[in-house]
C-alpha cells in the first residue's frame, strides 16, 4: 500500500497525494519515507503543518516505527 501511495509519477514527473488517517498502521508502512509524512497540529486557532526531516528521525527510526512514534505522540498530530 505504501508504494502504492508514493506511486508512479504524473506527466511532469512528479507525484501528488494527500491522505489523512487515524491509522498507525498507514503511517507505520511509511516509516522508510518521513519526509512523505506532514504531521498537523492545531495552534492558537489555526492549523501548522510539519513536514518530518528524516536526518532529525533516523536515530528514532533504528527503534521505533513511525506509527509507534505517532501513537506515543512524539511526532505530534495527536490530541493532548
């Protein structure tokens, strides 16, 4: 599924997807692509969106799947 999502390219090359979850086993099947995730967060009456830097998850990555990391909310995107 996770290829599927990162897919084959459009015309220019390039390749578009927007998909929102509640699911940790979507965002755990991406844990060998962060920067395909954007992680949003609501802030003082408006959305931030972060997209994740893999050099800042690799040491995190060694351990821990991103839909752990989601779950445990150290990536953000979860309610507080």
């Amino acid at each position: 599924m996770s290829t599927t999502c990162l897919g084959g390219p459009n015309r220019k090359g390039l390749t578009g997807n927007i998909v929102t979850t509640h699911s940790n086993i979507l965002v755990g099947a991406l844990s060998g692509h962060p920067k395909a995730i954007i992680v949003c967060e609501r802030e003082q009456g408006g959305t931030c969106l972060k997209r994740l830097d893999p050099e800042e998850m690799k040491a995190w990555l060694d351990m821990y799947r991103l839909g752990e990391l989601w779950l445990r909310g150290d990536i953000g995107g979860t309610r507080r």
